[in-house]
C-alpha cells in the first residue's frame, strides 16, 4: 500500500509539472484575450494634400507650399472587421456625370466635390488659374459682376465655383488671395487638389487641357436638383448671364442662346 500510494504521488506532480509548464509556454496576447492576427500598431505617417509625394513621420508645413501635413488616409481609417459598404464615386445630373473627388477650397477644407458642393445646388463653373493674365481675370472680374447684381441669391440660391487647371501651382492660399483681388463672396467657392484627382474632374467637365494656357472661357451652370445643365460662354455680358443662370434655377433654359459666345 505504501509502494501504490508513493507511485500515485509521482504520478501526479508529473501531471502538474505538465500543466505548469504548458500555461506558460501560451503567448501572452492569447492569455490577455488579444487576437495573434491583431496587426502592430503603425507609426503616423504626415502627408501633403496638394503634393503627396511629400511625406513625414511628424507634424508641420509642406515644404513646397507651406501648408499643413495631414494624417496620411491609412492612418485615419480605423481598422474594421467587416467589409466598408461601397461608396458612389461619381453622380449621374441630368446630361452630367459628375465624379466625386476631392478636393481643397481656398480655405484648405477638404471637401467632396459632388457631395459638397453640386448636389441639389444650382451652380456656375468656371475654370481659372492663378499665374494667368489673359482670359482668367476678366471670367473672374465676370463672376464678380454676376455676383454683385445677383445679390443675396449668391451663396443660397446660387453658388459659384471656380476651378483651378493648374493645381500643382494653386495652393488653396494663392486661391484664397486671388480671389480676394475681385471681391470673392460668401458663396463663392475656389477649388483645388491633387493633380490626378482634378484631372478626372476637369476631364468629366470637359475642361481637360493638356497646356493650362489653352483652357477655354467655357461656364458651365447646372441644377442639379432638376438635371438641368448648360454651357455658355464665361465672358458674356452680365445680365446674359444672370438671365441664363435664373433660367436653370427654374429648371428651364434656352439652348439658343445658353450656346451663343456672344462677345462682351
């Protein structure tokens, strides 16, 4: 009995022996609840919204165009564990597709450009950029005018967008300091971004050049909310103009004369 009782003893530090030594062998993230998949955590990386090429691991400005370093995408989506639902990269308006980039203002707002600034807005485009001195500051001496007979309609009833076709040179700063030289109102919204971006949106637009100097005096004016869209000629006289753009406010144009170039 002694013999059996000893031999039952050893046997079962054995057992104990084994236990101890396998509890400690399991990885600590199993113990802690954490998934061994769980991906580390990765270092912030700082990027610039008008040149990606420039990046950091730190906070501050651009050194090309002094602005602000943003967190780059990767670093601002959260890990989800199921599939995001797909999202709606361009709009169908009436004859218009237009694409959904983003895009600055001349604040430094990133913004989506459907989301934000066409849908279910009456609007009037046109497409400028900041180093040109031909046909670009009489269209925006033009949406000054239109803006100051239109009133307080500009801003609630009607929105004006100027779109640059040099973004790798139109920060949001020069844009902001451009637009101040002809009176840019509330209202009245400047736009810039990355290069590939803005190329699918001067592409969608029909305003794509490949010399920035060749852009046309084109103004496109929608109504997104009725799918009414037209072009006209950006350097027509005013009340043409603000005739044409309370027009498609109304859901109605003339295609007569919205495609006229008349002369100013």
């Amino acid at each position: 009995m002694r013999t059996l009782s000893f031999g039952l003893l050893v046997i079962t530090l054995i057992i104990v022996s084994a236990v101890l030594i396998s509890a400690q062998s399991v990885p600590s993230t199993v113990a802690s609840g954490r998934s061994l998949t769980a991906p580390a955590a990765r270092a912030k990386s700082y990027v610039c919204p008008m040149h990606p090429e420039v990046k950091s691991s730190k906070a501050g400005k651009c050194p090309k165009c002094k602005m602000d370093l943003r967190l780059a995408k990767a670093e601002i989506s959260a890990p989800v564990e199921k599939p995001a639902e797909p999202t709606t990269n361009s709009a169908r308006s009436g004859s218009m597709t237009i694409p959904d980039v983003e895009v600055l203002d001349q604040d430094g707002n990133a913004l989506h450009f459907y989301r934000d600034l066409i849908k279910d807005k009456t609007v009037a485009i046109n497409f400028i950029f900041t180093n040109c001195t031909t046909i670009c500051p009489p269209l925006a001496a033009t949406f000054a005018r239109v803006q100051k007979d239109m009133g307080d309609k500009v801003g609630k009833d009607v929105h004006f967008i100027s779109i640059s076709v040099d973004p790798l040179t139109d920060t949001p700063e020069r844009l902001k300091a451009w637009g101040a030289k002809f009176k840019a109102g509330a209202g009245w919204t400047f736009v810039t971004g990355e290069k590939q971006e803005m190329d699918k949106l001067l592409n969608a637009l029909g305003a794509a050049v490949s010399k920035r100097e060749d852009h046309t005096p084109a103004m496109i004016i929608g109504n997104d909310a009725k799918g009414v869209w037209t072009r006209t000629y950006g350097l027509a006289k005013t009340g043409q103009i603000v005739g044409l753009i309370l027009d498609v406010m109304a859901g109605k144009v003339d295609q007569t004369s919205a495609t006229e170039e008349a002369k100013p």
